[in-house]
C-alpha cells in the first residue's frame, strides 16, 4: 500500500524535507541556525553543528527570526517545477 502526500510550500521552512540545527561558529554570542534539505547531499562542504557533522545542502541560514521572511524556494530544489 502507499500514499500520495500533496503540499503547497511557500518556502522551505514550511516543507517536510527541511531539517534545522544550530550551527557551530567561533563566536558563542552568535546563534546562527541552518535550514537544511534532507534530500540534497552536499559532498562539497560538511557543516559543523551541535548536532554533529550535517552533508545536507544548505538552504540559508538566520540568527533572528525576523531574516526567515523573504527567503525563497532555491533552484536546486528537487521538487520545483
């Protein structure tokens, strides 16, 4: 048996295959969080995370709420049509 699930996402927050984690920086003022595509590998780059090591694409990242607004779907996105 399976199922087909049908979502409108007006950015990638909002989307099931977004993962977030806090990302590591030397400064421990700084809380820069990461949205990151479960779906994309980035063998480029690995980042370093309080969750450990993260090869998922990075989406952007923010440190205050207020810089989510605004951000689009990237091109690379495998489900953008």
């Amino acid at each position: 048996m399976s199922i087909v699930l049908k979502a409108e996402v007006e950015n990638c927050i909002s989307c099931p295959c977004s993962e977030k984690y806090q990302i590591m920086t030397p400064d421990s003022f700084e809380h820069y969080m990461g949205i990151f595509c479960s779906k994309v590998e980035d063998s480029e780059l690995k980042r370093y995370t309080y969750d450990g090591i993260i090869t998922k694409k990075l989406v952007f990242s923010y440190e205050r709420p207020s810089e989510i607004e605004g951000q689009e779907i990237p091109d690379w996105c495998p489900y953008k049509k």
